[in-house]
C-alpha cells in the first residue's frame, strides 16, 4: 500500500526526502518517477541531508551516477535520463551501486526498469495544478516484497 504526501512547498518535499534519508538503510534502492521540474532533485537533496552528507548535491544529468561517502551510508544518486542503452548502466558499475552496502536514488528510473533490483521503494512525484503551482502529491511504495 502506498503512503500518500502532500507537498505545498519545495521546503515540503526536502523535508520529506530528509525524513527518509534518516531512515534509510543499506543496500536499499530508491527509484524517483516524476515529470521534469517536479522535484526530483529536491527530494534527493533533502535525502542526502538526512544521511548527514553536508556537501552541494545536484543532478547527476550528464555524468549519470555521482557518489557522496561522507555520510552514515554512501549515497549513489543516479540520473539515468539521458541514458541511451541499459548497457551504459553495467559499464558503469550499477550493480555494485544497488546490491553494495549504500542506498541508491534513481532519477528517471522507469528508463531502466528492466535492470533493477526485484526489491525497490518507488517515489513518485506528480503535480496538480488545480492545487496549486508548487502543490505535488508524492506517494512512497514498496516494490517487489
């Protein structure tokens, strides 16, 4: 069952990404699903905070994976958007990211669904404007238990 959270802020959503950060636990893989704008990046932020990382965290858009050590577990964050093929992802080293001692957050995820692990927590994040400009729903779901 999914749990359901309502953003009205970008503050909102860094909160709740910083709530789950604090939770996380190794080796959990997060994919984030969500039009472009819709605070993906912002969640991973807030995320990162929530693992104590303390350094600038962006959108991994060109480069695809960017790892941050610093915190209570490394954080591997993934921005598979312009990814071409699934292969690129093994070149890079995916799996030692998803099945390793870390947590992984997947931008774009949907684009290499057929490589992920069985087990993931999948965040979606959708706007609706007749709530609002800055209104997202964001619901969190265990996938594959």
């Amino acid at each position: 069952m999914a749990e359901i959270i309502e953003s009205h802020s970008a503050a909102d959503t860094f909160a709740y990404g910083k709530a789950l950060g604090k939770k996380a636990a190794p080796g959990e893989v997060y994919t984030l699903v969500g039009d472009l704008g819709v605070g993906k990046t912002v969640f991973t932020q807030g995320f990162a905070v929530g693992l104590g990382i303390t350094e600038p965290v962006n959108s991994p858009t060109f480069t695809i994976l960017q790892s941050y050590e610093e915190g209570r577990l490394p954080l591997h964050h993934f921005d598979v958007y312009r990814i071409g093929d699934v292969s690129e992802m093994e070149e890079i080293g995916c799996e030692d990211c998803f099945y390793g001692d870390g947590v992984c957050l997947i931008e774009w995820a949907d684009l290499i669904a057929e490589i992920l692990p069985k087990d993931c927590i999948r965040i979606s994040i959708e706007k609706d404007l007749t709530k609002g400009f800055d209104y997202r729903r964001i619901s969190k779901e265990t996938i594959g238990n």
